[in-house]
C-alpha cells in the first residue's frame, strides 16, 4: 500500500456505478416544423443563386461590360463554363452573388463562366 498519497474511492471510479442518465425517447420530442431556405438575388435566375449557371439565362448588365484580353489557354471544365485561347479578346462582367474567383464571358454567341486569373481586364 502506498503511504496516504492517494485518496479515492474505488467504487466510484467503475463505469458501472455511474448512473446513467434516463434515455428520452424520440417520440415524447415535439416535431419541429423546418421550412428550407434558398438564396435569392433579386433579378437573377435561381440558377446563379444556387451556384449552378445556365449561361443561356443569363443576360448581361445594362452596364459594367468590359473588355478582356485572354492571357492563357483555358479548357472549360463543364457546359457553365467558356473555353479560352490566349490573345483572344471577350466581353465579361460580374453577377450579383458570384464567386470573385469568375466572371460571365461572352464570345460571339457563345457564354459562360471564365477565370479572373487568366484575363487581362482592358476598358
């Protein structure tokens, strides 16, 4: 035995002695109603609030357009975004609630998302 170092009491330090504390069923819980809320941005299609981009949708500002010159190559990932060639010049412009990282570009006919990094933003 050791000298009067250590005080305790054996029958408490079991797991089992502890009471446990009384289980509450699931079903006495009242249902809390939950109602899903979605992000929207007043003159934007749903599409752009829920991060999904439908560049058909989408319809540029009546002003903030500008000019970009493409500085490198860029293969698009999916259909929301625009494949680039360097040296090639685009129209862009930023929605309300977009990643700062993208902006909307246009070529002719064609739309969608492009990386900031890879332009040079012109007038």
């Amino acid at each position: 035995r050791f000298s009067g170092t250590f005080v305790g009491n054996a029958e408490s330090a079991s797991p089992a002695a502890a009471p446990s504390p009384p289980a509450v069923a699931a079903a006495t819980l009242p249902a809390v109603p939950t109602i899903p809320v979605v992000p929207t941005i007043v003159g934007v299609p749903n599409t752009v609030a829920e991060g999904v981009l439908n560049p058909n949708e989408v319809k540029p500002p009546a002003s903030g357009t500008r000019r970009a010159r493409v500085l490198y190559d860029y293969e698009a990932a999916d259909s929301t975004e625009l494949a680039l060639l360097a040296d090639e010049m685009i129209t862009v412009y930023s929605l309300p609630g977009m990643d700062p990282d993208w902006l909307i570009g246009e070529r002719g006919n064609q739309k969608g998302k492009v990386p900031v990094t890879y332009l040079e933003l012109l007038s």
